[in-house]
C-alpha cells in the first residue's frame, strides 16, 4: 500500500514533517463511552484515517446523525510517529488530480497504539459541540507507554553526553534467558 501512496516514503526521500496533531470526525454512541477513559492503552486492529485539516475532520462529523465525536490524535514533539503516513495521492475517485492530495489525510496502520489521554462527553453532543477524545499516539506500534518513557530517557542521555563520548563507545553485549 506504501508503494503506491506514499512516495515520500522511500529511502533517501525525507519524510513530510508530521504535524503535532490530526483530527477525526465521526460518531461514538453512549454505549461505548465506558471503553475511552484517560489512561486506557489500546491498539487499532485495522487502518485508521485522520487529517490534519481540522474543517475537513468537521465534515466527516457532520455526516453522522448523532453522537457527535472529534477525535484528536497528539505525538510525542520529539519522537513522532513511525507507524502513520501522509496519503499524497489517490485513486481519482475524490475528484481532481489522482496526483495530487485529495484531504491532509494521515493513515495509522493497523495495531497502531493508542493511549486515552483525556474526554469530554457531552449531554447533548452536537457536530459544532461535540464529544472529544484525546489520544496520544504510540511513537511506534509495538510500544507501550512505558517504553516511550525509556526511549525519551534514553534521547535526554545522548543529548547530555559529549560529543565523543558515542564514537568510542560500546554498549555491552547481554544473552537473553
């Protein structure tokens, strides 16, 4: 899929600056209020779509009948996202230029993760006043919360090494049991 949507995906190309967050606009009806609370961790099984474009995201949320839902999806500033995609091309059935970007869509591949970091349910939710849930994304897909912690840790300890203390280096070899 990569290889036909995302070019700039290929080695020696830089990757598009990801933006610090993207939107999804739909529904989540109140039966399933229970499962978005802060601090729940979880994984996508399947491609999830977002934009950057925040009107584009109220669009798609329009196009529900009721329980009204924004998505936000945040990065760690620093580490990113490894496991979404910039959609810079499609199939020309969104009109215009097959070429060219249709929507600033970002695309999570499947099993992404997800932490619930806050929500807003509403009483009466409506498409300009809707429930939103916060997920900060996994940096990548197979890493927990924790791991995110010691991968920060690890950043901040290069960055207050000197210069030539990697060169000569060596970090030791363990076996695993």
């Amino acid at each position: 899929l990569c290889a036909f949507v995302v070019t700039r995906n290929r080695p020696g190309l830089s990757r598009p600056t990801l933006p610090p967050q993207t939107y999804r606009g739909g529904a989540l009806p109140r039966s399933k209020h229970y499962f978005f609370t802060a601090g729940k961790q979880y994984r996508m099984p399947m491609f999830l779509s977002s934009t950057a474009n925040r009107q584009q995201a109220n669009i798609f949320m329009q196009e529900q009948s009721a329980d009204w839902v924004l998505w936000t999806f945040v990065f760690d500033p620093r580490l990113g996202c490894n496991h979404i995609n910039l959609i810079d091309r499609h199939d020309g059935s969104l009109g215009g230029d097959a070429n060219q970007a249709a929507e600033a869509e970002w695309l999570f591949a499947p099993y992404s993760f997800f932490t619930v970091e806050s929500v807003d349910y509403k009483d009466s939710p409506t498409w300009t006043d809707p429930h939103r849930v916060v997920l900060r994304a996994g940096v990548r897909r197979d890493m927990g919360h924790n791991l995110v912690r010691i991968a920060i840790a690890c950043l901040e300890a290069q960055e207050a090494a000197p210069a030539d203390a990697h060169q000569n280096s060596r970090l030791p070899r363990r076996r695993m049991p």
